[in-house]
C-alpha cells in the first residue's frame, strides 16, 4: 500500500481550534465484513485490532466526567467487537445518545441475528453506509452480492422501527464510486428515496461524504497517478465557510487503543491531537483537560471536509 501522510503533511489549509465538544467518536476495531475500495480505514475480515472492555471502561468514565452527550460508534464493523453491546447499556444508562455507524450487511452475519432487535431496544441511531441506490454501482465498490444484503438488512431495520417516522432514527452514507466529489446532498437524497422507497424501503436523511485520500482509496489513487489530480479538486473547491462546521470543532476520535486524534482520518494518518506534553494523548491523560480551544492537526486530507457543500460525519455543512 502506498503511504499518502508524506503527500499531505505539507498544507497551507487554514488553522482551527476546537469549540464545546459534543462527541466522542470511538472506533471499536479494523476487522469487518467486507473490503471496500473507499475505505479509509483500511478495515477488513483479516483484521484483529480490537478495543478492549477495559478501554471500553475508560471511555465510559470520560463521557460520564465531561457530560459527553454522543457516543459514536465506528470500525471496521463495530458490532463485531465482542464487547460491543456492553459498551452500548453502559452509555445509555448514562444517557448519553448513541450512534452504530453500520455497513447493513453485518446484520446478516452468523451469530449478528438479534442485532437490529439490541439496536432498536438501546434506541441507537444507525447511520447505515449505502454508496449508491444501484446495484452496480454498489457492487462495483463493495463485491458481488453484497446490493442484495444490503437490502435485506435495510427491510429488516424497518421491521424493527427504524426510518418509518418514529422515535428509531436511520440515516444511509453516500460515498463517491470515485475521485469525484459527491453532488448536492439534498437532490441525492430525493433520488435514494424514489429508487429505494419502490422496495418498499425508508430512511430519514442522506449523507453524502467526501472520499478522503488516505489509506486504501488514497494509495488506489497513487497507484493510478491521479492522487495530486484529486488533491487539487479538493483544493479549488475549499469553501471557506465550511471551516465553522467541521465535525473536528465538536468531536474527538478515540482508536481502539485509547489513543485519542482530533478526527478519525487523523487517526488513520497517525496525526494525533496536539497537547503540551504529550506526544501521543491517550484518552486517560485528559480527563481532567478541557479541550475548548485547543489546536486542531490539520494536513491536505482536511480540504475534503471543505470541499463545495462540505463533507463531515454528518454529510454536508451547506448546500453550495
């Protein structure tokens, strides 16, 4: 795999400081169910990183001392951390919000039967990735097969509530196929509901996410020549006015480790989250820090968080 870090540590994107933190986004592993070619992880099956429950229990603490009101849960496949569900009561019986960022085909898996029904019952929001509402285009990204389960788990979360109008929120993640940036969110949005709606299948909102240049989908563009290309398309379209609403402003990315980057693609880069004293924060070395007003890492990926309409975990700032 090519390395892009040395690509982009270099960067004349604009300084920023972090605001009230209202979310603590965690990532549970880098093994998952499927390799897809966007992957900013670099997640997949053969990996074994996981989060212990000790961690787990530090993470715990953290949301409880510093009022934390959202757990964000990612991976890899989140769910497939053994202590997945332990972590989920636990923060709901602080009442903290939380939210399963789910690839749908997990719910599908061997030994996952009963997850919708855990989901629904902790009242988790699940933010389901879904790059496209066709088949090809999906398969072309994520391998054969994988439309059809996708499907059949977004049915099966209707079943349980989720997306029908009530208190169980879904929202689907749109992914570029390729080195493009994502069209305007809301118009996107109508097209997933028309095509999706004649399966008999609803959601409540579309996000549309930027395609980063690291990891997996960075080193296909190296490999391509097309790296600086794509580099330089996020640069023109930098929106300056996105740099109020980045998700990085208002949330801390925790690895599986506890080590604690002002977002999950610096954690991907290795670029934690900069404090006096410490090279590498861990999640433990902060529960007494407020970090209202500290420095934020930035390097060339963050121009795909400002590029046109935005791009954040949330999908887009504006509608430009």
């Amino acid at each position: 795999m090519h390395p892009t870090k040395p690509l982009l540590e270099k960067t004349d994107f604009p300084a920023l400081h972090r605001q009230s933190l209202q979310t603590l986004q965690v990532n549970l592993g880098y093994r998952c169910n499927q390799s897809c070619l966007h992957c900013h992880v670099n997640a997949g099956p053969k990996r074994k990183e996981e989060m212990s429950i000790q961690t787990m229990d530090t993470v715990l603490e953290y949301l409880h001392t510093h009022n934390i009101p959202n757990l964000d849960l990612t991976g890899g496949a989140p769910e497939l951390n053994p202590h997945f569900c332990y972590l989920v009561m636990q923060a709901r019986k602080l009442g903290v919000h939380v939210i399963d960022r789910c690839n749908l085909t997990i719910l599908g898996e061997p030994g996952q039967e009963d997850l919708a029904d855990f989901l629904a019952q902790h009242q988790v929001e699940v933010i389901a990735s879904l790059p496209c509402y066709l088949q090809e285009n999906v398969e072309a990204q994520r391998g054969k097969g994988i439309y059809s389960r996708s499907m059949a788990g977004l049915k099966t979360l209707n079943t349980k509530g989720y997306g029908t109008g009530g208190k169980l929120v879904l929202h689907l993640v749109y992914n570029p196929a390729g080195a493009t940036l994502p069209p305007p969110q809301e118009q996107l949005q109508d097209d997933y509901k028309k095509h999706l709606g004649a399966q008999g299948i609803l959601f409540n909102q579309l996000f549309t996410i930027t395609n980063m240049p690291i990891k997996r989908f960075g080193s296909t563009l190296v490999s391509k020549g097309k790296f600086h290309g794509y580099m330089q398309l996020l640069k023109n379209a930098h929106h300056p006015l996105n740099l109020d609403g980045v998700m990085c402003r208002s949330l801390i990315s925790i690895d599986w480790r506890g080590r604690v980057y002002d977002c999950d693609f610096n954690q991907m880069l290795d670029l934690p989250l900069p404090l006096h004293g410490l090279k590498q924060p861990r999640l433990q070395d902060l529960m007494s820090k407020n970090l209202c007003g500290n420095r934020i890492a930035v390097a060339g990926h963050c121009y795909g968080c400002t590029a046109e309409q935005g791009s954040s975990c949330s999908g887009a700032l504006n509608e430009a």
